[in-house]
C-alpha cells in the first residue's frame, strides 16, 4: 500500500466517530460505493409486501416498514493536514406493527423476503408481549394510502459525486486564508447525508424518497501572544437540504452589514477571512457593562433561540411528560393550548412548523409514518393555537390528522415525534436592519449562535453568540465581548419589539438535535428575519464564571 493510500484509509477510521450516529450496523465503504446503482423500486415493492401481508398473516391491525439506505461523508482539517476523512453506509429494515392496540417493533440489516418476513413476524411477537402490559390502547389517526408515489430533494449538484479531493482542495484554501489573515488556527470541515428511504404500510402506500443535506463548517482562532488572550470564531454558515451548489454563493446570496451573511448559498473562503479578521477585532473590544439593553437578533443567532425556547417546548411528547426522563418536559401544558388565549408572546409573534420548506433540513415529501408534510400554526398572533403531533397523538387535541412530523434517524430504530422545520415568520410591514438598529437607543447587535443554557421546562434561559456589537442611539459604535442575555421564554417573546420583512429572512439550524430514549438524532431549520427585543437583561459572562 503506498503511503498516500494508508493515510487516506486511517482518516477515514478516524472521522467515522464524527459522523451523526446512524445505526450500529453502518459499515466504511469506498467513496465510489455511495454512487452504486440503487435497488430497483420495483424489488422494494415486492420486498414491504412481504413484510406487510407476514406482519397481517400473525394478527396485525396495521404495519409499516421503512427499507433504509443511509450514506455518511464527513471530510475534516487542520491547518495543514486531513485530519479525518469517512464514508459509511447503513442499508437495512424496520418493521412497525399494531397488536391488540399495541405497538411492536423489528429491524434486520438482512434484506431478503424471507428475513424480511421473520423480522414482521418478530415485531408482531414484541408487540403481543407488550400487550399484556398496555394501559391504554393505541388511537391511531387515520390515514389514505397514497399508491406508489416518490420525492426528492430538489439539488443541483450531488454531493458524494463531488471528488473527496476536491472537497479537500476546499478545505485546505479554507485554511490557507484563515492563517494568511492572521489567524493561528482552524478547523475546517464538509460533512453530507444522503437519506435513501423507502416506505410502504397496510394503508396503502409505496413511498421512495431521496433525501440531501450539507454541512461546512470552520473555527478559527487568534492569539495575542503578548497578552495571552485569544478569541475564536465559527462559521456564519448553516446546514441545508441542499446538494453540493450551497457552496457556490454569487453576490445575489449575500446580505452586507458589519458582517456579511448568506442567503440561499454559501462563501466559505469570504466568510472564513472575515472570520481572521473578526477574532483579531474580538482581542481588543472592550467587556460588556451589565444591564437592560434592547437586543437586535441575526437569524444566524436566532434559530437557536427558536429551537430551545419554542420548538422543543411545543413538542407535545414533551407536553405530556414522555421525555421527562432525558429531554425534559414543557411549561406549555395542555391547558394553556385549551384555553385559547394563551400569551406566549406579543402579536409580532408568528411562529409557524413547516415540513416542506425548500432548501431546509427538515423538509422532506412524506414523514416516516406516510404522512405529507405540511405546514401548520404554533403561534399566532402571540398566542399559542397547536402543537406539534404524530398518528397515536393527535387525538389528544382532539384533531383526527397527523401533523406529519415523524422521523427515525434510521431503519433500526423506531420512528417517533420529531421536531419540523420550526420558523418566526417576517413581518408584514418593510423594515430593514438599518432601519431596526436606527430605532434603538441602548443594544447590542448579536450575529452566531454560541454557548446557552435552558432548564427542563423550556423556561428560564440564557444565550450566548459569535459577534458582539454595541448601538448608542441608533448607531453602531464598536465590538463587546463577554455578551450573554437572560430571560424567560414567555418574558423573551413578548419583549419582541419588531422583525424584518421577508427579504431578511434566512434559515438557521441543527445538523443532530438529540432526543429520545435509546437516544436519536434529527436536522432542522429555523428561519427568521432579523429581530428587536426590548429591555433584556444582559450579563457579563466573564465576571460570572
């Protein structure tokens, strides 16, 4: 083996542990196996028959299997060098049956008809055994079969066609700029996910979907060797259902300010110089004086406000107390939905889940119980209307329609609730972030998510960013550091002062938002348009340690 050759397959050993966790069957595979022509849909077809009609033969009231193909490339650096490089692939079946009112499940990462049918056999057992212990039966939501049907990711470029060496070519530019504008070290990366999914049930549907999303990333570091003080700085960038053309920005994709971001599509190399330059200034701004300040949000910042405070709090498993054990519950009991009146928030507050949302994360044609996705209201008008649902949930709210937002990370766990693409909606009237920041008199304008802290109910928080900047009387006057805002989510929410219309908005997310017990990890988008609360308090985080 020539040395080149050694190298490249010990990095792939060591940025498997990088990747998402997928199924503990994934194995490393060869670049050129992820493009490997796909199963026939026709032999997909024939194979979720067998499961279906095995899983009805032993007693089933309903089943569904979900035939998975997951590819993982995650492509890292330093410096000079790769640091890791891995492709995996996890290919197998799950298989989801209803006994007796009561839920069974089975995978095999042996795909044949005849596995497939002793895996639907083995759900049907499990779920007979868990019977005798149910409380309550299963109230499944119904749903129409939808007959053969398909979705994919609307790309443009694939991303595991690109060659690794290019994505490394990048990646080393990426770094090369970063030091050649003064900063001591960086970290740069491109992780992809490609999400082959097959689903078929008793109701009736054939569903093949093709699913894509990105992820760059870098960190730079700069070090004032005389005072020994450093600063670091992320990328602006966000991860997208996208291929491979998210990190071909044109000047139609970029939002000018102090800081530049991106809309649509992504500059790696202009975001991470003014990324150098950005630490450098963060050495010398001055530390935060505690206090009341009006706080303008970038939606690079926001989205994971968004999530914390409003996506997770809304999630009725949560609600009802199933995650209390290790996510937590939700001070959004089911009275306060039942109510009616609410005041999650002030009537600037529109909030809105969205499975279908082109170029997020979440977004997807059908969720992972056949449900099409859509769109639907949490907050409106401030006022808290609905949350979010699956099948054996939506009757507690008394609607008889999933809102179609199930998701499993792969075919050997079992699908669940999982937050959609949760989103502030812009506002109504044209208002820029010059014009919002020319309205304030004390605050400070924060760009990037950074580090938070939220309790179990979703309440009481604190948020932490990337970029600090102060605004005295409408104009902005220099750098802060050591910035970190508190406040209560309801508290929070009706301080909203104002947001930017729609030519602001921007989608942020989370590449791997943890849940559940065996844990599972998700994508999701948060989009925004910048946004002016009033009155927050503002910490000093360095005199708080």
């Amino acid at each position: 083996m020539k040395r080149k050759d050694f190298l490249y397959y010990s990095a792939m050993g060591m940025g498997a542990f990088l990747l998402p966790k997928t199924s503990l069957f994934a194995r490393t595979i060869d670049p050129q196996e992820a493009l490997m022509e796909r199963m026939d849909v026709r032999l997909k077809k024939e194979l979720a028959d067998a499961a279906l009609n095995a899983a009805k033969s032993k007693g089933a009231s309903y089943a569904d299997i979900r035939i998975g193909r997951y590819l993982n490339q995650f492509v890292s650096t330093r410096e000079k060098r790769v640091q890791g490089i891995a492709n995996t692939e996890s290919y197998g079946v799950g298989i989801r049956v209803l006994v007796d009112g009561c839920w069974g499940f089975a995978a095999s990462h042996k795909v044949t008809k005849d596995d497939i049918a002793n895996t639907a056999a083995l759900a049907v057992a499990v779920a007979k055994a868990n019977a005798k212990i149910q409380g309550k039966p299963v109230q499944l939501a119904p749903q129409q079969g939808y007959g053969e049907v398909s979705w994919q990711t609307p790309i443009e470029i694939n991303a595991f066609e690109v060659p690794i060496q290019e994505k490394v070519d990048l990646l080393m530019e990426v770094n090369d700029t970063a030091m050649q504008n003064g900063a001591n070290f960086v970290n740069s990366m491109i992780a992809a996910i490609n999400e082959q999914k097959y689903f078929a049930s008793t109701d009736g549907s054939y569903i093949d979907q093709d699913v894509h999303r990105i992820y760059p990333n870098f960190n730079v570091t700069k070090i004032d060797r005389q005072s020994g003080k450093f600063q670091t700085r992320n990328a602006l960038s966000s991860p997208m259902g996208m291929g491979y053309e998210y990190l071909k920005a044109g000047p139609e994709d970029k939002v000018s300010g102090v800081v530049t971001r991106y809309k649509g599509r992504y500059d790696i190399l202009e975001d991470v110089k003014a990324a150098a330059q950005n630490a450098t200034d963060k050495i010398k701004a001055k530390s935060v004086e505690p206090g009341k300040y009006d706080v303008v949000l970038d939606p690079s910042h926001l989205w994971l406000t968004i999530h914390e405070s409003v996506g997770h709090s809304t999630e009725l498993d949560r609600v009802l107390g199933y995650e209390a054990n290790y996510a937590g519950t939700s001070f959004l009991t089911l009275d306060k939905l039942r109510s009616g009146n609410f005041n999650f928030g002030n009537e600037n507050v529109n909030v809105v889940a969205d499975k279908t949302q082109v170029g997020s994360l979440g977004a997807v044609g059908y969720d992972d119980e056949g449900v099409k996705c859509k769109k639907w209201d949490l907050i409106k008008n401030g006022i808290l209307v609905n949350f979010q649902a699956i099948r054996d949930q939506v009757h507690i709210l008394g609607e008889n329609q999933s809102h179609g937002c199930c998701y499993s990370q792969g075919w050997d766990d079992v699908q669940f609730q999982r937050m959609p693409n949760v989103s502030l909606q812009p506002g109504k009237n044209k208002l820029s972030v010059d014009d919002m920041i020319k309205n304030v008199e004390k605050g400070i304008y924060i760009i990037g998510d950074g580090s938070f802290s939220i309790d179990q109910q979703r309440y009481n928080f604190q948020f932490g960013g990337q970029l600090f900047y102060e605004i005295k009387d409408g104009k902005i006057v220099g750098m802060l550091n050591d910035v970190a805002y508190q406040s209560n989510t309801q508290e929070f929410w009706n301080s909203c002062a104002g947001v930017c219309d729609e030519s602001d908005y921007r989608l942020g997310g989370s590449f791997s938002d943890g849940k559940g017990q065996p844990s599972q990890s998700s994508a999701v988008s948060h989009g925004s348009s910048t946004t002016h609360f009033k009155g927050v308090n503002v910490i000093n985080t360095a005199r708080n340690i």
